[in-house]
C-alpha cells in the first residue's frame, strides 16, 4: 500500500513537471510568430494558447506538484512510523 501511495505521488510530481514545462514553452513563445505545436495546450488546462492561459496552467501545474511532494512526504513517515513500531 505505501510502495502504490509513493508511487502516485512521485507519478504526480512527475506529471506536474511536464506540464509546467509545455507552459514554460508557451509562455516563452508567446508574442513570436512561431506557431505552436498542437499538444502544446496541456491537459485539463486553459487549452489556449494566450499569456494568460499559460501562466495559469503553470501555476495549476506547480500546485499539482506540491500537492504530490505532501503524497510523497505522508508515504515516508508512514514507512518511518511502521518501522519504529516494529523496532
């Protein structure tokens, strides 16, 4: 059960990380005349390709990675918990 929880959590962090860099890429590019590539918009975000849009789905994005970061962190003192109890 706690290999499964940190394995979400890290699962998470790691999804969180892509999607602020697809924002980071968008947001770089905005205000150029380069076309963005079609996946670029992430998804469950702003799904478009404006500034604003953007810097929201890298906030979303780095919310979902602390969120996850918590996963991770609750999984490690439970194992240190269950380890002391054992001790």
């Amino acid at each position: 059960m706690i290999s499964n929880t940190l394995s979400i959590g890290v699962n998470g962090i790691q999804d969180a990380q892509r999607g602020m860099q697809d924002a980071a890429s968008r947001i770089a590019r905005s205000g150029t005349t380069e076309t963005p590539p079609q996946e670029a918009a992430a998804p469950g975000g702003a799904g478009e390709n404006s500034l604003a849009g953007s810097i929201v789905d890298l906030k979303v994005n780095q919310r979902n990675a602390e969120a996850s970061v918590e996963v991770v962190r609750t999984a490690d003192e439970m194992v240190g918990t269950l380890l002391d109890e054992r001790a």
